[in-house]
C-alpha cells in the first residue's frame, strides 16, 4: 500500500467503530499488518477479542480516561497521557499497513489533544500508513486533512425509543 | 436477543459492507451464530475468509447478477433466482442471531425483488434474529420498517480524485 490515506468515520449514527473494525478485518484478508487502538473504551467490546484471532495488534489506552466521563479527573495530567499515546503510536506505525485510532475524535472534542496536535500527528504518518479515526463531531481541519470521509448519520436509532445498549451489537 | 431489530446501512459512503462486517465480528465475540450473505458482489472481498475463520457462516448468491453490471440479462430469470434466494434465507435464518444480507437494496433498486415482496421478507423474519441490510438508496417504505438505519454520507471520496479501488481497503 504506497501512498496510505487518510479516512475518517464521523457522524451521530451506528456504524463508525464497526466500519473500522470491518475494514481492519478486510485488510488482514489481504495479508496487511493491522493495528487497532483504542481511547476511551472503559468495557471491551466484544471485536477485541476475534480482531486477536486475525493476529491485528490491538492497542487499548484505557490510561486515556475521558473528561467527559469523569469530570473530577486531572485534564492535564490526561493530556499528557493521550500525548503519550500518539507519540507511542507514532513509533510503532511504521511497522503497520493499516492502523485505526478508535474514538480518536473524543480525545479533540474533550481537549485531551488539541486540533494542531492532532493535525502535528497526522503529518508526521509514514506515507505507506493507511489510517482510520472514527468519532463523532470530526473538526473541520482534520476533515480537510482527510482524503476519505464518511458521516454516518443517524436516521433511526433505537436508542431514542428506549431500547437499551445490547452485548454482541452496541458493544 | 430477544426482539431482533433489523438494521439498514445506506447511503453513497465508505463503510456500508464493512460496518456490517464488523457487526457480525462484534456479535462473534459474543458467541452470537452469525449468517453472512452476499448480492451482488462477483469479487469476493478480503473478509470473506476472515469472516469464516471466526465461524461466521457466509451464503454468496453469485447467481443473483445485477442487471445494472449485465445489462443484457434476462430480467425475469434474476428475479426468480433473486426470490429464490430469499426463500432460502428466510429458512436457514432460524439457526442465527444476526443475519447480514450485503447488497440488499441493490436487489430492489435494480427490480430483482419489489418493495412489497422485501417487506414481507422482512415481516416473515424470526422475532429473535436480528437482521442487516446494506446498500444505496434504501427505498422509504424499508427504512419505515426498520429500528435501526444509518446513512453513510460520503463527505470526501477518494475515487473523485481518480484513485482507483485498492484490494485490502476498498474490497
């Protein structure tokens, strides 16, 4: 894969770590090294485990927690954390074909890497690197800096009726 | 799962296949028994393999040609086997949790099966399996009978640029 792109899945509706997933699943297919990170995820979900089984090297920044969700925690102190995270990743994606940063969006959203961080990271990529962020409200210069977007926009969702998060199809 | 919802990935963006297939993952790792069927689609894609490594069963209606890929196919001949292929899923889906039919709506865009005919597929399904249908222009009368629909939104397409479908990332 000369020449990796640049994707993101952004938007309200379902399907934006499940497209990661299925992408990092057709990639290994084709015999490409995958790594598959992850912020912001407190519960595995049940992915993890077979994206294993393919042999993709799963990356889980659980250190990474999100202010959003813990309103009480030390913004800087996760700051640096999330920092850590890029740089580690910065190093180890050299030896990737494909590498998806899942919930990459939460971290800008809630402060933890600013957009010229995130911006610094994307440039800093090898050229051979395909990446996939995924997450809601992607910033408009990460779009811009992006060669393949796709919104995925909630046109019904059960979750508005009541029905509840369900092992083996929201996690 | 009790109460299957039926899902639909739509619209002209990346990640229609792919969140279906990570759906079907997810499931997987949840012990969930997972059917995979395919329209349309002559080149089988890197996850296919993948897929049945994880024990996911996948069902290719190859026969089922697309009238808009083979325009001179006999249209009344496609549409026997595209009912045919339905009558089949409809008995074999009692085995499953989840149920992914890829390229579903391509079958009724392109008149191989009529909305009214989809919908009582749809009526027929088993309460407990939880049905996936993917594909562009998923006509109304579908998406009011489904729980769970999603539009992939293409923002930035890369094939705009005249970059060409990558093995791996693309199928």
């Amino acid at each position: 894969m000369k020449n990796g792109l640049i994707h993101i899945y952004t938007g309200d509706g379902k399907g934006k770590t499940t497209a990661a997933v299925g992408l990092a699943v057709r990639a290994r297919g084709r015999a490409k090294r995958v790594l598959f990170s992850q912020f912001m995820k407190a519960v595995t979900g049940g992915e993890i485990a077979m994206l294993e089984k393919l042999q993709v090297r799963i990356l889980s920044f659980k250190e990474v927690l999100s202010p959003y969700f813990h309103p009480g925690a030390d913004l800087g102190a996760l700051r640096e954390k999330a920092l850590g995270a890029l740089e580690q990743l910065s190093v180890i994606m050299t030896g990737y074909d494909l590498v998806v940063l899942d919930e990459f969006m939460h971290l800008v959203r809630h402060g933890l890497i600013m957009e010229d961080e995130a911006l610094a990271f994307l440039k800093r990529k090898p050229a051979a690197v395909e990446i996939v962020l995924t997450g809601r409200d992607a910033p408009g210069p990460l779009i811009e800096a992006a060669d393949y977007v796709t919104e995925m926009k909630a046109i019904k969702h059960p979750l508005n009726k009541g029905i509840k998060a369900r092992e083996g199809i929201e996690f």
